[in-house]
C-alpha cells in the first residue's frame, strides 16, 4: 500500500504557502491550526474579556426592597413617604408609629430672630401639648408626624406644607391663645387634613382590628381546632382496634339512649376536657365533624 493521505490534500493550497508548512486560518485574531494542532491566541491581538453585567441591578421586574433598619428619624431631611416602594409604604408607616415622633429634648435649643419682642426658640414643653410634633435639629423647624405619614397633599391655614416638607419655625405663632399655629395645624372639623391624618393613624396603628388580621385569627384558630378534632377522632378509633371493639351502633342519631362505642366514647373524652368538648360533635362544623363511617375507615389508612 502507499502512503496515506493527509486531510490537507484534499484542499487547494493557496500563494504564499510553503509545501513543508501548514496552512492557517485567521479568525477573530486567534490563530487556527489546521493540522489539527492546539490553537493559540496572537500575543499582539489578546481578546479583552467581555465586562459582567449585573443582572440584578438592570433588573426592574422585581420591586426593591427598602430596608427598615435605615430610616431616617430627622424630620427635616428625610425623604417623603410617596418616595419609598408603593408596595413597601405602609410598612415603613408601621415602622415610623413604632418608633413614634422624633422628639429631641434638649436644655436649650437655637435662637432665632422673631419681630420686636426679642428672639424666641423651639420649647421642650409643647411635645407634651402637642403630642404628634417632632422636632428637627438640622432645620430647627418643628413637623407633624401624622401628616407626614398619610397626607399626599397637606392642607392647612398655617401653610401647605409647614409641617411635613419646610417645617415651622415662627415661634411666636405658639403661645398666642386660640390662634396658637399648631391648634390651627390641627383643625377644628373632623374632616381637617390632620384630623383625617391621625383617623389613618389610629387605624394603621390599630392592627388587630383590621379586616385581614380578623381573618388570618380566625383561621388559625379554624386549623387548631380542625386538627384537635381528628386527633380526638384518631384516638378513640385506636383505642377501639386495641380493644378489638366494634365501632358502630344501631342507632346513633343524637337522641338515641346509645350511639355505639365510638361516639360514646367520643362523648366520654369530651365531658372531661373542655378544649375538646367545643370542637367535637355538636360544636363541629357540620362538614367537618369527622365522626362518618367513611372517616372513620380513613383512620386506619
């Protein structure tokens, strides 16, 4: 037999290609062997490597998670509350309730420039007269808690937005009797912006009462009950397969003199523990009592 051929003498060399030397292939500036050989990068033209996106950061289709732990408590530089996640707002509500109003006592705070009767400054005493003021250190400007949580839009003779964004600092509009700002700020209608303000309030801060929470506890309890109810069940049937018992009667309509041995039994267990007594028979949803013949099989499943 002669000699094998080469894969390369089935392709037309090309000008310039010495006989004794492999032809090559140029693609992306990395050099291609054709003689089946490892390929290796022009040291002249190294590929930079692409840059790594972050995903999560261009990712828009999941809402971003605002962390509690970093609310600001100064009244004067913390950002609105329309600015925070829509979906995450009336968590940071409850949070800012728990925490209540930044009140900062202090011995002495900064005078300010208040007409002819000389300079006047923020007093410790009106958090105790006002008990929704806050104050703040960076503006030395007093702000409403409540209207700041809940008001979009505030509303109000003493300034739009006094007590939630540029904050009130015209001291000597406190202690001037009934046309006191901080009385004005409040309203003397139930439907004033504050009033409406500490309504939501109250509400918020009232959880227990709120439509979902009544659910979710009477739920809970639904499935506590349910399942002290089959335990009860399950008991009584294991006791019958102990005792080699049968476990139906003749009768065992509520108003028979003996309803067989189970539901005797279940009727014994119920007289001497309460818990059980108002979940079972009687006190048991009507499709949920679990006393059936056909439960009762299931108990053996």
């Amino acid at each position: 037999m002669g000699p094998k051929k080469t894969i390369l003498e089935f392709f037309t060399k090309t000008s310039g290609v010495l006989d004794d030397q492999p032809s090559h292939e140029k693609v992306d500036d990395v050099t291609i062997d054709a003689n089946n050989t490892e390929s290796q990068p022009n040291d002249d033209n190294i590929m930079e490597e692409s840059p790594t996106i972050d995903v999560e950061k261009y990712d828009n289709s999941k809402p971003k998670k605002f962390k509690l732990d970093s609310l600001v408590r100064d009244p004067g530089i913390r950002p609105s509350i329309m600015e925070y996640p829509r979906n995450q707002r009336d968590e940071i509500r409850r949070e800012y309730i728990k925490l209540g109003p930044y009140q900062l006592h202090k011995s002495s705070y900064p005078l300010s420039a208040s007409g002819s009767k000389g300079n006047r400054s923020f007093q410790s005493t009106w958090f105790g007269r006002f008990w929704w003021s806050e104050y703040s250190q960076e503006k030395d400007a007093t702000y409403c808690l409540l209207c700041y949580l809940f008001n979009k839009k505030p509303i109000g003779r003493v300034g739009s937005d006094k007590f939630t964004v540029k904050g009130f600092n015209t001291w000597k509009k406190v202690n001037s009797g009934k046309e006191c700002a901080f009385i004005k700020h409040e309203g003397k209608t139930p439907t004033s912006a504050h009033n409406f303000s500490v309504k939501c309030y109250e509400d918020l801060k009232n959880q227990l009462g709120h439509i979902e929470n009544v659910i979710e506890k009477h739920t809970t309890q639904e499935i506590m009950d349910n399942r002290l109810r089959v335990k009860t069940s399950v008991e009584v049937v294991k006791w019958h397969t102990m005792q080699a018992c049968a476990f139906r009667g003749h009768d065992e309509r509520p108003n028979s003199a003996n309803q067989g041995n189970f539901l005797e039994l279940l009727n014994f267990i119920a007289s001497y523990n309460k818990e059980v007594e108002n979940v079972v028979l009687h006190k048991a949803p009507q499709n949920a009592t679990y006393t059936s013949p056909d439960a009762q099989k299931e108990y053996f499943c």
